[in-house]
C-alpha cells in the first residue's frame, strides 16, 4: 500500500479583507484599473470571465505552480480558452493567455475549466467533496500584464520586487445553484481583491464549535474527524502559550474525501489565514489507524504553526522559504512530544537530518526553482535546531525561546527576514561562525552536506555521532 503525505509550501501574501455587503462580500478599495474575473459554477459547468483593463500583449498568472511530481501545468490539464484567438500556454514559469497573431489580448475573455484535485508544487490545489461540493482556491484567478511573450519567459518565480502595472485581480465567485461559503458564512455571491482563502460551492455542512469551526465531507470516515476536532484545539493552545497571540483564535479547518481508492493512504492540504485544508485518500484511512492518525497530528501540527511563522510572520521572498517551513516542522516535533510523551520525535528528527543531508549538495536558498521544496522543510528544520542548540547552550531555552522574540520583534510590519533570522542567531551564539556556515549551504550547497551539518551541530551543541558519513542525532 502506497502512502502518500503532501503539503503545499505556499507564500503567503497580504490579503484585502473586504466587509460585508447586501450582495455578499465586497472588497475596500477597490482599485478601478485592476483587471477583474467572474468566476462561475452552472451545474457541472464552470466558467471564468475576464474583463481586462487595459491593452497587453501577454496576461500573466501570480499563481503558476506545477503538479507535484509530473512537474506540468495543472491549468493547461483543467482550463480551456472560449475566446477565438486567445490561447493559454505555458512560458518560462508562467502560464499565459496570448493571442495567435501577437497583437493585444481582447479585453473580454471567458475560460471554461473542470476542476480538479492535484498536489500542487508550493501551491493550494482545489478540494473535491464526496457530495458534489468543491472549494476554490481564490489565488488562481489573479493576472498581470506583460510587454510580450519573451518577456513573459524573463519573469522570475518570485515576484517580489519585479515591477508590477496591477495588483492583483478582482474575483467575483457565484453558483448558479444557491449561495457559496465565503470566510466562513453562506452568502449569494463574493466580491474580493486578494481574498487569500477558499470558496466552497455545494452543500457541505458547516459546524462551529467554541474552539474551531469544521467543514467536514460528509463520507470521511468519522474517526479522522473525531481526531482532528479533539488534536487541532490542543496544538493551537501549546502554540499560544510558547509564543503568545497568532493570526488567528478561532480557524477554520476544511476537510475533504476522495474515496477508498485502492492500494492507496494519502492526505495533503495546505494553510492560509484562519484556514487549514485537507484532503483524504485512499483505502488505508477507512479503519482507525495509528499510522494515519499520527500522519493527521503531524500535519495539524505542522499547518497550525504557520499561523505564527507564517502568516503573524512570513518571509520576505520565496528562497527564504526554509525561516517558515522548516520552522513549522521544528515547532510541530516539539509540540506533539509535549502532547504525546509515547510519540517518536527522534525518527522525525533523524529524517530532516537525513534529507537535508540528501538535499544540501545544492544552494537551498534556490531549491524551488529546481522543484526541490523539501529541501527548505529538512534543511530549514536543521537550521532550526542549531538555533535550539544556541539557545540552550545561553539559557537551557528551546526552539520556542528562540523564535518567540523574532516574532515579537517582526509583528508589526509582518516580515521575519532572513537577515533577520541570522542576525538573531549570532546574537545568541555570540559570534558569527554558525550564521557564516548557514549562508553558505544556503547560497553555495555543499560538497559534503552531512559533513558541513556535522560542523553545524559540534559548533551548537546538538548531540550527534558520524557513522559511515551519516550525521546521527544522539
């Protein structure tokens, strides 16, 4: 049996919160040269219209991830251009709506799209529910403008910093067949720039409970759901008690059921504010499991972190990835062995150590350019754990006392830098060394990863042997 565990490292970017309005939600200021979609479910047919604001020979999507492992386009698979002329394609790292003959985009253009569930590579991908019901992710949607196809191909992964002419989208989501869940309420129809959430269309039931609000298909088996509503409250609270207030009290957690699919045990799902989703697989979670139910844990765990280190916080580009990531896995180890004295820490311990050993031959400052996200949760874990290290080595402190006073420092403006990060690592070292070592497996790779680790950790204070080339945790 195959046993499959994926989790999308998304950025996570400022988002419009809207307010409420008659017609549903409407977002605040919204800038009348921004490009809008409509975006809309008619039974089984599903239907996104653009209505561009100005002449551009090329629109770009924000959101261009490819599918975890055949590395292609998932929109190429799922949408498809109604408008005669216009085609969709993919170019250097985005996909892209162009015309055949090169001159400007019409700017009235309508896509017709099957959504479909997918792991996406450092992205939110759509859930599907046992009932019908499907929830968006609202990212998809956004475009910008570019001067022409070659242009298109220099655009680099990581937008920060690259000169944009819009922000981002203005989506409007309906279903024709009743209202849709937007943040947590049924309403006709959403308006919003930069929702930064899902969309819910169909039926699927909607409990709120004192501590966490669950949306739950209705065929996952109910001892996954029992588990998750009993765990998830419980992580949040060991959080806020290490690092006091995060982005949300209160989250939402989406849960959907792909069915008893043979020969298969897979969960993924990803994080975004006051939002956790996951998705289920396979013929291996239909009975209790302890396997699965510490799959389930693990992955609470690591998503309820990011609303400390993540999104009270995030990094300032996408190569530093590794701050928030492997942060989150750091802090989901420590919490779980706080909850549960039994669970083995060691072997998740052991097994950052080994990939980022497996991984580091390579920059890892650069590894989502090479489809290698891994790299940022291992390697950023093993960066964490020196800082531990530090940390007890000054005070007896852990991981917690670390991070908390870089998250403190960083709450009002939201950005923990890497400079920042290093920058707090020296100071707790008290010199230079460790941070000199991390910026060069971050920037250069090393030749010998488990030795370069080795170093790390001798320099820490973080218990270890060598054994055949293998760094050991001890």
């Amino acid at each position: 049996m195959r046993l499959l565990i994926t989790a999308a490292a998304a950025a996570i970017a400022l988002s419009s919160q809207g307010s409420a309005s008659a017609a549903g939600f409407q977002a605040e200021d919204a800038a009348p040269t921004q490009p809008a979609v409509t975006v809309t479910r008619d039974g089984d047919a599903w239907t996104a219209e653009y209505e561009f604001d100005r002449d551009a020979a090329v629109w770009a999507f924000f959101r261009s991830s490819l599918i975890d492992g055949p590395r292609r386009s998932w929109r190429l698979d799922q949408w498809r251009v109604v408008t005669p002329g216009v085609v969709l394609e993919r170019v250097g790292s985005r996909d892209i709506l162009r015309t055949v003959d090169g001159g400007p985009v019409p700017r009235r253009v309508t896509i017709a799209f099957k959504p479909k569930t997918e792991n996406l590579e450092a992205d939110y991908g759509v859930l599907s529910f046992s009932d019908g019901a499907v929830a968006l992710p609202t990212g998809h949607f956004d475009v910008f403008p570019v001067a022409s196809v070659e242009a298109a191909r220099q655009v680099p992964d990581d937008l920060n910093g690259y000169p944009l002419e819009t922000g981002a989208s203005n989506v409007t989501w309906r279903d024709r067949a009743g209202p849709i869940l937007f943040r947590g309420q049924r309403v006709p129809e959403a308006t919003a720039i930069e929702a930064d959430t899902y969309v819910l269309f169909g039926q699927a039931d909607l409990v709120e409970g004192a501590r966490m609000t669950t949306v739950i298909d209705p065929q996952l088996p109910s001892w996954i759901s029992a588990g998750i509503e009993g765990f998830a409250p419980q992580v949040a609270d060991y959080y806020a008690q290490r690092l006091g207030p995060g982005q949300t009290e209160r989250p939402t957690i989406m849960v959907s059921w792909a069915g008893p699919t043979p020969g298969l045990t897979s969960m993924g799902g990803s994080v975004m504010p006051g939002l956790i989703v996951m998705n289920f697989d396979g013929v291996g979670v239909v009975q209790p499991s302890a396997g699965v139910l510490g799959m389930s844990r693990w992955f609470i765990g690591h998503e309820s972190a990011h609303f400390w280190l993540g999104q009270t916080v995030r990094y300032e580009r996408a190569r530093d990835a590794w701050i928030t990531e492997g942060g989150a896995d750091l802090m989901a180890i420590r919490a779980l062995k706080s909850l549960d004295p039994v669970w083995d820490d060691r072997a998740e311990l052991q097994k950052e150590v080994d990939d980022c050993a497996d991984l580091a031959v390579r920059p890892v400052a650069s590894a989502g350019e090479r489809g290698e996200h891994r790299a940022y949760y291992a390697c950023g874990a093993v960066f964490a754990l020196v800082a531990e290290g530090v940390q007890g080595k000054k005070d007896g402190g852990d991981w917690f006392a670390f991070l908390k006073p870089l998250i403190d420092a960083s709450r009002e403006d939201g950005v923990l830098s890497r400079d920042e990060w290093l920058s707090g690592l020296t100071s707790v070292s008290g010199g230079s060394e460790l941070r000199k070592a991390i910026e060069t497996l971050l920037d250069d790779g090393s030749a010998d990863p488990a030795a370069a680790i080795a170093a790390l950790f001798d320099r820490a204070g973080v218990p270890h042997r060598l054994e055949a080339g293998r760094v050991v945790l001890s």
